[in-house]
C-alpha cells in the first residue's frame, strides 16, 4: 500500500514508507456481501451481540462470566462459541464491536484459534464494526478523548488483521441519544455509516410515517461537504430482534419446530409471522432492503441455539419464493446493508442538528445522566489530560521515558483505562456503584504508570534525577511537601502548543514565601486564608492554614520551574475581611455583590465597556417519585422533577471572607451547610471564576434533590442559547423546540435540558455571557436572559432503566458525596466571543501538570524547556503527540475554530511541519484518515446524494507547499511522522 508522501525543501528527508498489513486471499468488506435479489425484499439478518464494557458488573466481572447473581453474562464463552459456530456453515455471519474484550479474548487463544479466526475475517464471515475500545457515550464524552478511545481499538484490529479488521460502518446501538461531532469524528475517520438504535419516540413517528428512518447527516457547518457526511440509519427495534424471533438461552421465544411427525409443529406459522414482520418493517423504509439485528445484550453464550433456528428460517422462509413469495432472508452484516443502500442511488433526507435529548415516552427524558457521577465526570477529564501530557513526554524523553531512573513506565495502562472510561455506562454515570469504583481504580492505577513515566521524562528533560511528587488532593488544599517544607520547586508541564499562564493554589502554613520563576525574577505572591468548605472536606486530611496564589506561566509543550521558600512563619495580619463588599475588581472586569442577599449583582468588562446584570444562586428540583398516572422517577438516566419550579437552597448569601490582594481578590459566599462558593477573580485574567461546593446532599426528609446553578441576566436571549457537541462545534437550542419536528413538549425543564462539555453561552446583538466547565454537565435556558446547569444529584429511586438501584454516592465519609468544581465567566460582544472561550476551554480540558521536589534544584538542572521552537499560531491545537513506534510519532494538528465565529481566526492557517518540535528532526511524513488505520489517500468511502440545500457550503484552503500544512476551520489532520532525537 502506497503511503502520501510529503517531500521536504532539502534532500535531507525522506518519505515515510509504511506498509499496513493486509490479509492474503482474502475477500473481505464488501467483496465478501451476499448475492440478494434485486426483485425482492431482502431482509439481512445481522447476529451480534451488544457487550458493554462494564455496567451491572465490571469490565472483568463481564469478561469471565463472574457474579452472575447480578447478571448472567460471560464475553469469553461467547467468542468462544460464535468461533466454534461459524465454522460449521460459511453463509454463517456475525459482527463484534467492542475491541477492549476481543483484545482480551485474542491474547488468551492459541496459535491455531488465531489463525481460525483471522480466516473468519478474511473471508468476511466475522466482521467488526465500530471498532473502538468501547461503544462511547456522545453525550458527556470530550472529543479527544472519543479520537484517542477509537484509535486505540482501530490500531490493535488493523495491527492484528490488517485492512480485513477494518470497520465500514459506525454502530452505536445503545447510547442515550446521539452527537453531531462524533458523526462528525465517524466520518473523518473513514466510515461509511453509521446504525443506532435510539431515538426520541415522537421523532421516530414522524420518521417512520415519512420514510425517513435513513439519512444523510451533514455533521459540520465548518467542513467543506463530503468530509464530515455520514449515512445514518435508525435500527427498526432498537438492536434488539423482532418480536417472536429471538432464540438466545435467555430467551422464552418458541424454536423452529420442523419435525411434521412430531407435536407442535410450527413453520408455518413461524414463517408466516416472519414475513408479516418483515413487509410491516419495510414499510417505513425507501428500499427493497430492510436490516433485522439478531442478537441483544451479552447474547450467543450458546451460539448454536441461535444459528440452528436462524438456519431454519433462511431455509423456509426462502422455501416459499417457489410460491411465488417476495421475501428474501440472508445472512449479513451492516456494511453488507449499506453497500445495498448505496446501490440503490436514492436520494436522502439530510440532517443538519443532532439527537438531543431523547426520550422514550412522554415523561421520560433521558437528560439526568449528562450530570450523574459528577466526581467521575470530573476524574475522568482530568485524566484525559493526564494521559496527553504522559504521551507528550513519552516523545520529548525519548526511550528513557518508559526506563529510567525511576523504573518502568507506560502510557498504554493509561490509554486503555481512558478507554474503558469513555463507555456509555461508565463517564456517563449509569452503572452500578461498585462498577464505578472500578472504573476509578483504572484510571488512577493508569495514572501510577504514567507518573513513573513522568517523572522519568522530567528527569531526562531537567537533567535532574531528584524524587518527585505530585500532589493529587489540591482541590481541597491538602499536599503534604508543601505544607511542610520551607523550600522546594514546583516544575509547571503545560501540555498546550500556546505558551499559557495559569493562576496556582498550594496549601501552606507560613505567612508569606518568596517565589522565582526559572529567570530568577520574583513572582508577586499572597497567603490567603482557606475558606470554611475547604476545612470542612478535607477532614484532618491536611493542616495547612492558608494557600499560597502566584500566577505561573509555562512555555509550549514544555515546562518551567519555579521556587518557593518561605519568608517568614510568624502570623501576618491577615487580608481576609469578615464583611461584606460591594465589588471585586482587576483591570479586565468588575463584579458587584448585592449589599441585601450577597449574590452577585452585575458583571462588567472594563476593556470593551459592557455591563450587564447578573445574578447567581443554587436550586434544588425535587425529583418525582412517580404516581399511578406516571410512574416514572428520576433515576441515573431520566430526570423528571414532579414541579418545574425548583427550591431555592437560600435566598441569601453569607459572606464568610473577602481577600483583597493584588494577586487574587475573592469572596466566600455560604448558602448552606452543604453548599458554597467562592468568587474569583485572578489578576491579568479575562475570566470570572465560580468555585463551588455542593454535598454531601441531604435525603434525611426523604426528598432526592437535583441542585442546579442558575445564572439570571438582562441579555435578550429570546429563548435561544447554545451548546457544545463533544467540546467542538457549538449547536444553538431553543427552548421547546426541535429543529426536525414538531415537538410536543410534555416536560418543561426535563425536555429542555442538554448535554455540554466545556460550555454553554446566551446572547443578543450586544453581549455574550459564555460560561466553560470543567467536566460535562446538563444545561439549559428556560427564562429569557438565563442560563442554568445542573452540578449534583442525589436520588433515592431507580428510574427503572436496567441499573437497579438508585443514584445516591455515599462519597469518602459514606454520609454523601461532596463536589467540587468550577465555572469560567466571560462577558463579551459576541462577535469576539470564541476568540476567548476557546482558548479559555482548551486550557481548561488540558491543564498543566504540577511536580514537586523538595529543596533547591541543582546547579546544572535546566530550569525551563520547550518541546516547539515556537507557539503555534492562536488557531492551531495540538490535538495528539503520541509514540507510535520506535521511530514514529503520531501527531494531530486541529483548526480550533468554526467558520465566521472569529473574525481573526476562522482563517486558514499554515503550520511547518519542519519547523515543529525543537528537539525532534522530522524526516518523513505521511496523512492518516483521523483514526490513523489509513493512509489519507486511500480512504475511498461511499458516496451519497443529499436531498437539496440552499446553505452556501465552505471551501477548503490547500497546503501552499511540500512540508507546509494548512488547516482550515474546524479540520484535524494527522500525520505519522519519522523523527530523529536531536
């Protein structure tokens, strides 16, 4: 296979030539499909199975068959007798879409299994599809992390069987309801569609009766079309078979009884049933194909059962075609379906918004699993940023990175702990509570892997072999070095390709310290006080009496050392006030406080001269218990207060501390015994930052409670605001409102909620209040000028959607779970808007890494370093630098705004892969397809015709010249580079 070359300006480079491995003989994708009919209805039987990695039990209770008092499921024996079942009959299909269990599954068969297999799916017989580690959740999943997920199971089929363990076709069969950006991320990675199974019940209607249960999804309004087209098409039963048709052990469904000497003989009327059904589908569908999944939740434990009466079916139902009947049945697979499709040259229906929020019934709204496990959330961001910073040093270390002075180390415990993070019950919030225990434990025992790497990297890096240790409870000011020494450095790794400054909190006990930075140049510094949550959470965890705040700046991909002694250890007048104040201040904004309830009153931006009201407070919606009209109560997945007005946790705000410094100035507001907040602003920052606690949530009076944050302007919002898709692209909403149908709303605040990962913004003509988050949260705007997201929930009911028990966390103390996060504020005109929050919410998801070593750094350590020779131009992310192979570097270069949201940045613009990396030599590049299992010019994908559109659609810029890349808005491109360490 021919690998894209780019030829740098001198002949000292050259082209990356890198054969993917392909299977011999083999007949594989569509080449392997069935013969149908062209005069009939084709009905392609699909055998699967639908695993989820974790849930009811953990990934390993489900892979070994353990605790089936919980859930009789076993992944292995499933493998192990679909394998056995395939082959007894080559017309026999089945497809495997969770490459995190057939990865376990491969590396415990033998050699002869292996190759039994790989003949399976060389001759299409097994297919995978999707092919990521997991089946990822689309609604609290951040894009990177989705990339990086799919990558992962991507690489290990196309290493294991070449271009036959590459998947066609995207399935998401099961999650809650369906983003625009990950059809966006299916399509850039070279699928040709993509099948789900959920969908809100007064879409599907409409679909159904209009035929429209397949469609073209245009899923960028950035990217120049076909790019991020995918062909979408909604399953006719979910992923579950027709009702009377399914033969698995955990199933009471008659078998096929085909013995006429024998008692209850039943073709006939199997057949007849089945051809009824089929004609009954078909009618919501345009062609004369139709696609029935064979298979449901860890199903074909005992393959026979279902291919013996699959078998059958094919046999008699296709019997009667010499009677003149027009149904046709096959075995298939989804790919098979859609070449089918594809065939036909119809026209489809296109799709421009995406599937959010869903619900399966009139009070049912999926919409409270965008917050569930709000901790879990929280952990399984940061440790995405964890995992960039530990591939991005496994490249800049080089091989001393993974054995060094500290031991063993590796990024590939991390890289599939992340990916088991990113199922549909995992960072969703929808398992069970043990199930998500464990899923914390793999994160954090990634995490010991990649500390070691780390610190093996620093040490290669600094040149300093020093201990090094990393503080894992600042958030509630607890970090054992710096509460106890008197001098020690403080390595900042900024994981960003942008030099970034960034406001640090250590927990100390002196008064005061003095700080340099790596120059030697003093940093302005300030003790403050901890506020009364903070003593409260970390319960004796800690001694400190007060935090340390120095703003910190950090180069790109690179890191800066800073040091801090302590200057004095006698008591210092404290600049805490225990009063109220009318305002804070720094030269970017100013906030007000009401003197009455001390909430925030108003929000101006001093440089652009705008104020606007704005006030803030915490509610609680009390979650229905359900009734005999409705029984459904909110749970892990559904959200349904019984009333639409939520309970104010306090009208009022007590003022606690209000630090005035010229380093920080904050003001601790007290609403309850169980929620807080502090009020930030940091100097030379555009930001309003909101720190809040909520927890542990009080159930004594038997209510669960729902706590939001709602943010009350004056900006004309008219009922519109906005949402993120992934961290990506920016959808608009409108409250009671579908942009596809005509929506019947029966859920007032449920039904209006959305997903969002980094952020959510209200506007008119004149301002924008754009709020970033730190995890994903539900959101939503139900009064004009208001902005609410929910941070907490504590139920005690099951909402009768399979978990089995009710979503109350008991936490550390198992009296509750406490919570802690932050919002980011900016107020801008709206056409400026993105040129801060991106920026703003890419600093957020990947935040700089702090180190610590006790005692001054060596003479000959180097104190700062840089992995670019420059920043990269404001519009560029660095999305992926990861180790590929011994010599080869994975990297992702992305466009990080949309077209026309900037008039400074929604331009092309041009990187030098050349003149990248300070200390790698590039020799040799070649382009992948975003999922890197193709070379970019090899990816051939089915083409389809859209129904017309009257939307201008955006042109793409060119690379100027061999070596240059440009990107244009919204584009990611990857590349696998050959590099030298200088």
């Amino acid at each position: 296979m021919a690998a894209l070359c780019i030829s740098f300006l001198f002949q000292l480079f050259f082209c990356l030539v890198f054969s993917l491995p392909t299977g011999r003989n083999s007949i594989c994708g569509y080449k392997s499909c069935p013969a149908t009919n062209p005069s009939m209805l084709n009905v392609h039987l699909v055998p699967h199975t639908h695993d989820d990695v974790g849930w009811l039990k953990t990934v390993d209770q489900y892979f070994y068959g353990d605790r089936n008092n919980i859930q009789h499921a076993g992944v292995q024996y499933i493998l192990d007798s679909v394998i056995d079942q395939l082959q007894k009959d080559p017309a026999r299909r089945f497809i495997y879409v969770e490459t995190a269990f057939f990865y376990r599954w491969w590396k415990q068969q033998s050699q002869s299994t292996q190759r039994i297999v790989t003949q399976l799916v060389n001759e299409g017989r097994l297919e995978f599809i999707n092919g990521g580690w997991c089946m990822s959740d689309e609604a609290t999943t951040h894009y990177s992390a989705v990339i990086d997920q799919m990558t992962l199971g991507l690489r290990f089929l196309n290493d294991t069987f070449g271009e036959c363990g590459r998947p066609r076709v995207a399935w998401h069969i099961d999650p809650f309801g369906h983003a625009r950006e990950h059809a966006s991320i299916f399509a850039q990675m070279g699928y040709d569609g993509f099948f789900f199974g959920r969908l809100d019940y007064q879409d599907k209607a409409r679909r159904m009766k209009t035929k429209e249960m397949e469609m073209l999804w245009r899923a960028s309004e950035s990217l120049t079309p076909p790019v991020a087209d995918l062909f979408t098409g909604v399953l006719p039963n979910g992923y579950n078979p027709p009702e009377g048709f399914c033969w698995d052990q955990s199933c009471d469904d008659a078998p096929i009884r085909d013995d006429p000497d024998l008692e209850d003989y039943n073709v006939d009327e199997i057949v007849q049933l089945f051809v009824n059904t089929s004609y009954k589908q078909a009618a919501f569908y345009k062609t004369n194909h139709i696609i029935m999944t064979m298979g449901s939740d860890f199903q074909y434990e005992n393959a026979n059962l279902w291919y013996k009466n699959m078998d059958k079916l094919i046999k008699y139902v296709n019997a009667l075609q010499a009677k003149g009947s027009k149904v046709n049945v096959l075995y298939s697979t989804p790919s098979c379906y859609l070449q089918e499709l594809n065939l036909a040259n119809f026209t489809w229906p296109l799709k421009t918004d995406d599937f959010f929020p869903y619900a399966d019934a009139a009070h049912d709204f999926w919409t409270g699993y965008f917050t569930s496990r709000p901790a879990l959330k929280l952990y399984e961001r940061l440790s995405n940023s964890r995992l960039q910073t530990c591939n991005q040093l496994e490249v800049l270390g080089g091989p001393k990175s993974t054995s060094g002075p500290f031991g063993e180390g590796d990024s590939d415990t991390m890289k599939r702990a992340m990916g088991v993070a990113q199922h549909h019950d995992a960072v969703s919030g929808t398992e069970k509570q043990h199930v998500a225990y464990d899923y914390a434990r793999r994160l954090a025992t990634g995490w010991a892997h990649c500390e070691i790497l780390v610190r093996n990297s620093l040490a290669v890096l600094s040149g300093s072999e020093a201990p090094r240790v990393f503080c894992e409870n600042l958030n509630i000011s607890v970090c054992p070095l710096t509460e106890s020494s008197h001098k020690f450095s403080m390595n900042v790794y900024n994981p960003l390709g942008r030099t970034v400054s960034w406001p640090v909190r250590l927990p100390v006990n002196g008064s005061a310290y003095n700080v340099t930075d790596s120059t030697g140049k003093t940093v302005e510094s300030q003790v403050v006080p901890l506020s009364k949550s903070t003593k409260e959470v970390r319960r004796n965890r800690g001694y400190a009496k007060g935090e340390l705040v120095f703003q910190v700046e950090a180069p790109p991909l690179g890191y800066s050392t800073y040091i801090i002694s302590m200057h004095k250890d006698e008591p210092q007048a404290s600049s805490a006030k225990p009063t109220a104040t009318r305002s804070i201040q720094n030269k970017f904004l100013k906030v007000t406080f009401d003197d009455t309830t001390g909430l925030l009153s108003s929000l101006t931006n001093l440089e652009t001269n705008q104020t606007i009201r704005l006030t803030q407070n915490f509610y609680w919606y009390n979650a229905s218990v359900g009734n005999t009209e409705s029984p459904q109560t909110s749970g892990a997945y559904i959200f349904r207060p019984n009333s639409s007005d939520p309970l104010v946790i306090n009208k009022t705000a007590e003022i606690q501390i209000v630090t005035l410094s010229n380093t920080v100035q904050e003001v601790t507001q007290w609403f309850s015994p169980w929620v807080s907040q502090v009020v930030r602003l940091y100097e030379g920052r555009k930001e309003l930052e909101l720190e809040w606690t909520v927890g542990p949530v009080p159930v004594a009076d038997g209510l669960g409670k729902e706590v939001i944050t709602r943010l009350e302007t004056d900006i004309k919002s008219s009922d519109y605001f906005y949402t993120d898709s992934n961290g990506r692209e920016v959808l608009e909403r409108r409250k009671d409102y579908r942009p596809t149908w005509d929506l019947k709303q029966t859920e007032p605040v449920a039904g209006n909620y959305y997903p969002i990962n980094s952020r959510a913004y209200i506007k008119d003509d004149k301002h924008q209040l754009t709020v970033v988050t730190d995890r994903s949260q539900g959101a939503s705007s139900l009064y004009n000028g208001s902005l609410e997201i929910m941070l907490h929930r504590r139920l005690l009911h099951d909402d009768f959607r399979g978990v089995g028990e009710p979503l109350s966390e008991p936490g550390e103390f198992s009296d509750g779970l406490v919570v802690r996060g932050h919002l980011l504020l900016t107020l801008t005109p709206p056409d400026t808007a993105a040129d801060v929050h991106r920026p703003l919410a890419q600093g957020m998801v990947l935040q700089p890494l702090l180190s610590f070593q006790d005692g001054t750094p060596s003479a000959n350590t180097k104190l700062q370093f840089s992995g670019l020779q420059a920043d990269l131009p404001p519009a560029v992310h660095l999305l992926t630098l990861s180790q590929w192979d011994k010599d080869l570097v994975l990297v992702r270069l992305e466009h990080q705004y949309e077209a026309k949201e900037s008039k400074t940045y929604s331009q092309p613009v041009t990187v030098n892969l050349q003149k990248l990396f300070s200390t790698l030599k590039v020799l040799g590049a070649s382009e992948m397809s975003l999922g890197a299992n193709q070379w970019k010019e090899d990816m051939n994908r089915l083409q389809w015709n859209p129904e017309k559109t009257s939307k201008p659609l955006p042109l793409s810029a060119k690379d100027p010249s061999p070596g240059e890349v440009t990107l244009n808005p919204m584009e990611i491109r990857t590349f696998l580079l050959r590099v030298q360490q200088l």
